[in-house]
C-alpha cells in the first residue's frame, strides 16, 4: 500500500512539473514609433494559426492565416478619421 501511494505521488509531482513547464503562446499588441501605428506580435506554438480582428458589431476587419511560429504585422491607422464609425 505504501508503494501504490509514493509511486502515485511521485507520478503526480512529475505531471505538475511537466505541466508547468508547457509551452504558452503570446501575443501583444504596442503602440508603433508613428503616432498612429499599431503593432501586433504573436508566438504560437503551432505551425498553422488565424489571426482576425472585428469591431463591436461584429464586421471582420482584419483576418490573416498565419503559416509559420513567429507573427508581427503593423497596423497604419494614419486614415481613421476621429471619434466613433458609423
């Protein structure tokens, strides 16, 4: 019984461990050098990937299949007119 208990223990500790150490993608998004720049950075951990963005009306507004881990696309927002779309 004290073996089936420290064998389960052990196989526990090393599933959290593994578990922890798992890759996590990420993405940001930062203000460009130009004042009305955008730029999105993502790092995925699998080859194939979509990247899209909507508004709050749910129109897609920008939608991109990304083939490869590594991802940045800057975003000229010099043409936005100011306050809110109609």
């Amino acid at each position: 019984m004290k073996n089936i208990l420290k064998s389960t223990a052990v196989a526990a500790l090393m599933f959290i461990s593994l578990t922890s150490m798992a890759y996590e993608p990420s993405t940001s998004l930062i203000k460009g050098s130009d004042a009305k720049s955008l730029v999105f950075e993502m790092v995925s951990p699998s080859e194939a990937s979509s990247v899209s963005m909507s508004d709050d009306k749910g129109h897609t507004l920008f939608y991109d299949y990304v083939m490869s881990t590594d991802y940045s696309k800057l975003f000229n927002l010099k043409t936005l007119k100011l306050g809110p779309t109609i």
